[in-house]
C-alpha cells in the first residue's frame, strides 16, 4: 500500500455528491464490493475539513469528516478490517483504502 502499488478492486467517487446521496453511493458500492467479494475498496471522498455537526450538505470536507463515522455504524462496519489513507496516485489524503475481511 505504501508503495501505491496496490490496485483496488473497486473505486468509489464520492465528489459531486450530498452528504445523503454520498451515503448511499457508499452503502451500495460497499454491497457491491462484498458480493464481487472485493478485498480493497478505494474511496474517493475529498480532504477532511472542520464542519459543523448540524451541517447536512454545504461546507466542503462534509462528506469525508463524516466517513468513518458511517462506516463504523454501518451494516458494513464488521466486515471492514483497516482503513488507511490512500497512496498519493490514489488521491493521497483525499481518499482512503477500505481493506475488507475475506469471506
């Protein structure tokens, strides 16, 4: 991974998104990755920006500051071993690498 020589299975993009459209765009590629039996998923998401808590969709850096906090509550949260900040040909701190469980 440090290298970047690692190649994801799957790419989510999350830029261009709302806090909730993002959300889903993560849930449902999560699904996906899990039935295609993915084991490194890179999430596009921006660099992490200060937001205000009760911010639902304008500040940029929302979508990120919020990620791991979705992960972890998520249905998917269980199956997803490590999350690591991407490689700089990846996106470097403007996206993650979602490693996933085998099986």
């Amino acid at each position: 991974m440090k290298a970047g020589r690692l190649d994801p299975d799957l790419t989510l993009d999350l830029h261009g998104h709302t806090l909730d459209t993002a959300y889903d765009r993560i849930m449902a590629g999560l699904d996906q990755a899990r039935m295609m039996n993915a084991r490194v998923v890179l999430v596009i998401a921006g660099r992490e920006r200060p937001v205000d808590p009760a911010d639902r969709m304008a500040k940029r850096g929302a979508i990120r500051a919020k990620l791991l906090d979705w992960l972890a509550a998520s249905r998917h949260g269980a199956a997803i071993s490590a999350v690591r900040r991407a490689h700089v040909r990846h996106g470097g701190e403007g996206a993650l690498y979602l490693i996933l469980k085998r099986g």
